[in-house]
C-alpha cells in the first residue's frame, strides 16, 4: 500500500443530513445500498459468498460507519475485493483514505477523474448562485481540493470491464464531473447510476431531509457541462434500466423507474436545467 495519502486542506465533516441517514436496503439480493446522511453507498455481491465490492465511499469522516455496514452484512473481518468510484466528488470519496488503509484495497475510477484523485485538480467551484434552495447555498463549504490516493488509485480498463464485478461494464456518463461513470448488470439490467441522475432535489434542504422521491439531473452545484449531464441520462434511459441505485435519493424500480426517466430525457431542459447560474448556458443541444 502506498501510504502517502492525503485529503485536500478543505475537506472537512458536512452537517447536512437526512431522514434516510443509516437506512439501508436491499435493492437485489446482491445489490444492497445504504445512505450515509445525504449520499448513497453500494455493496454488490452476495452475503453468502464474501465476494463483494464497493461502490463509493461516503462522506467525510462516515467510515467507520461503513466498516460496520460491511461487517454487518458479509461477517466480522469481511473486506471489499475492490472500490469503484462513480467520481470524486467530496461526497463519493469523504471515508476512503481511512478505508484503504483499513482493508488495504485498490480503487478505481475512470481515467479523466484520476487528477482529482492524485493531488493535481481541484474541481470547479460549486455554484452557489443556481437555482435552488438551502443545499446549493451551502455548496461553497463543500471540499472541491483534490484528494491524493497515490498509487491506491487505477484507472478503470478501458475495454469497459470493471476489477471485481464480472457481470458490469462501467459507461462514461460525463457532465457532473469529466470522469463520472455509471456502472450496467447487463443480464437483469441494473443499473448503479453515480450523480448522473439522482431521485431527490439535491438542492433543497427540505427534499433531502425527508427524501421525498423527485426524478432529477445530477445536482446543480456541482455541475458543470449541462449538454453533456443531458446525453449521459439519454444514454442511460436507452440501456431501459429494471433498477437505478442513484448517488442520492431512494433506489428507483420497474414502471416507476421507465417512465421517470423517460420524463426525464423528455422534459430535461424543465426539470434537470437550472434557470440561472454560472455554468449554465441555456441554449441546450
Ligand atoms: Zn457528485
Ligand atoms: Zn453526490
């Protein structure tokens, strides 16, 4: 293990939090998630089998929370093959430096989110002026300073396949953030989504809070490329997911899930785009 790690001098323990803070679910009988105040954490595999991986790391300083969810659901002492992060962003990666030391384990993210993983770029600055309500006013006490994961961190193949989920491919689903992927069971069709889309108004302190289910695109603050944010949920809703695990929000199943997201793609422009705010150019594609 390269122990030379590091997270930036901004990050630090975020006060929001939420109603679903520490619930867990069983989306498949291999496909649990579990919500670590605001954001949304994957273990996939079976509990039988201990062979298992996980997706995202949770906010910052949750992860000894993680740890116990582990052991909780694949027996004391039980530790992921490998961690895939959707991307970087404060809220995905807040426990992994102390995870990798503690299970010593390899992470792996799409090459174009490998600079804010190894110390060389911070992320644009949230925008707290878009449309939107409590959340999006917070955004600028949100960590953005790369973390340095050191050599602890590789780049996804690029053939699609991923380290330890034999039956996914991960899709580049840029538009959140460059390097942001989604992660496709083709023999069911589940999908684990990222921030592409989420299932609560991220930017509203209310809606996270109680979790109320809302279809929405990647949370405003922190996007940036909005005509690429459209075209990753247009190329999801063509994969016509049976299951959405998304970074935020309650999972999202059969018709509920169809028609959504096909609301979604449709009306984009009326529920994903913001009126106003520095990264957003109206004149979509
Ligand atoms: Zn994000
Ligand atoms: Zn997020």
């Amino acid at each position: 293990m390269d122990m030379n790690m590091s997270y930036g001098s901004d990050y630090r323990a975020i006060p929001a939090t939420s109603i679903g803070n520490g619930v867990g679910m069983e989306v498949l009988p291999d496909l649990y998630c579990h919500t670590i105040q605001i954001v949304n954490i994957s273990l996939v595999g079976d509990p039988s089998t201990k062979d298992f991986v996980l997706v995202d790391a949770g906010m910052p300083e949750s992860a000894n929370e993680i740890i116990s969810v582990v052991e909780e659901r694949f027996g004391a002492n039980s530790r992921p093959k490998a961690i895939i992060l959707t991307h970087g962003h404060f809220d995905h990666v807040g426990a992994i430096i102390e995870l990798i030391k503690h299970w010593n384990v390899s992470v792996y993210a799409h090459e174009l989110e490998m600079p804010y993983l190894t110390g060389q770029k911070s992320y644009p600055e949230p925008d707290s002026t878009v449309e939107g309500g409590m959340v999006a006013k917070m955004s600028p006490m949100f960590p953005i300073e790369p973390i340095n994961l050191g050599g602890n961190v590789q780049a996804l193949p690029s053939d699609g396949t991923v380290p330890h989920m034999p039956d996914f491919r991960w899709l580049h689903t840029p538009g959140h953030s460059p390097g942001h992927i989604s992660l496709l069971r083709e023999n069911d069709r589940a999908l684990i989504v990222g921030d592409a889309f989420v299932n609560v108004k991220q930017e509203y302190l209310y809606k996270v809070l109680t979790q109320e289910q809302e279809i929405s695109g990647p949370p405003r603050y922190l996007t940036t490329d909005w005509n690429a944010a459209k075209e990753s949920v247009v190329k999801l809703e063509r994969l016509n997911p049976t299951v959405a695990v998304t970074g935020h929000g309650l999972p999202l199943t059969g018709q509920y899930l169809t028609e959504n997201l096909r609301k979604l793609v449709n009306e984009f422009e009326q529920i994903a785009l913001p009126d106003y705010g520095k990264y957003v150019n109206k004149k979509m594609n």
